[in-house]
C-alpha cells in the first residue's frame, strides 16, 4: 500500500517511519497540533494528518527547525493556558528538536567517508599542506595518511621518503607518538 492509499496510520509505525525515538514523534505530533483518534487501546493518524508530518520531516531534514516550519505553514503552537501565560513547554522543545537536529547532522558529518577514503589522491594535498605549514604529523596520523602501519613506519627510523616526501622524525606529539617533519626532497 503505497502512501497515497494509507487512510490512516498507527501511531506506534511512526518512530520506524522516521527513523526517531517515540518521543521525538509525540514532540512533532504536539508541535503540529495533531491529538491521533483512539481507536481501542492503539492510536492513529489520518492521511492529511500523515502528509503534514512527512512534510515537517523533509523539512527537518534540509537543516531546518520545526518553527520555522510551523511559520511556513501558519501553524500556530500550542494554545495559551487561562491565565494568558504560555506554558513555555511550546518554547523548549523546537529548540530542542533544534538541538537534536544539529548533534545528527554533526555525527552524519562525522560518518561521511574522509576525503582521502573518496579521493585516492586528497592525501597528496593534506601532506603539500604538512610541508608548506611545518605541520609535524604523528606516526599514526601518517600511517593513515600513507596507507601503513605504524609499526612500518616505526622500522623505518630517523627518515624515510614516499610518496615524493620526505619524513624526518622530530620529536614526539602529545600523547608520547613520534612526530614527522613533512618536506620535499632537495633536488
């Protein structure tokens, strides 16, 4: 059943369908203004209802929050209590969906592949980069760079050359590994 034929939908499929924690969804279905039907003991959503959420997710999903979405649509948030007084529960949880929002796109970031992992030559630029700035780099760091084993490059001793560099030991770097000196041979 594709979702143009979804009449309604359980609540309980939502954190599945969007990859979130239930909670997030409630917070996005608060958000909204969506209160699901009861039906028994399961809760469900209608398909206008469903559109509006995967429309608010693509939206989320471009870096965006879900305020500026609820100003896009015209949704007003959360309803004023008696008092005139806003519960501020409304305020906090767009600035943490917002949150949220930045910490995964951070750890996606961080799960891309290294540019050297889709660019076999990017390590030539990162080691011309090395030797036009005196960037010492570790064994380890150098290891992956070059595609070694720290334990090769530790063999090779004082100086070593690959790659059309030269590496010369100079010294150690913070954590107690050796440190390599990035130049170009003299010609």
């Amino acid at each position: 059943m594709s979702d143009s034929e979804i009449d309604r939908l359980q609540v309980s499929q939502l954190p599945e369908r969007y990859n979130l924690a239930r909670s997030a969804v409630y917070t996005r279905l608060e958000a909204l203004g969506i209160k699901p039907e009861k039906v028994g003991n399961k809760a469900y959503i209608n398909a206008e209802q469903l559109k509006l959420l995967d429309e608010l997710h693509e939206f989320i999903q471009t870096g965006r929050s879900t305020a500026e979405f609820l100003e896009m649509k015209g949704i007003q948030r959360g309803e004023e209590e008696p008092s005139g007084m806003s519960s501020g529960l409304s305020n906090v949880q767009p600035d943490m969906i917002q949150l949220i929002a930045a910490i995964a796109g951070e750890v996606a970031a961080r799960l891309q592949p290294a540019p050297t992992e889709t660019d076999p030559f990017a390590y030539y630029e990162i080691l011309e980069k090395a030797c036009r700035n005196g960037w010492l780099l570790s064994t380890s760091e150098l290891a992956n760079l070059l595609d070694l084993l720290p334990s090769e490059i530790r063999e090779y001793g004082d100086s070593f050359s690959e790659a059309g560099f030269v590496f010369t030991r100079a010294g150690y770097r913070v954590g107690g590994e050796v440190a390599w000196r990035v130049s170009k041979p003299v010609k």
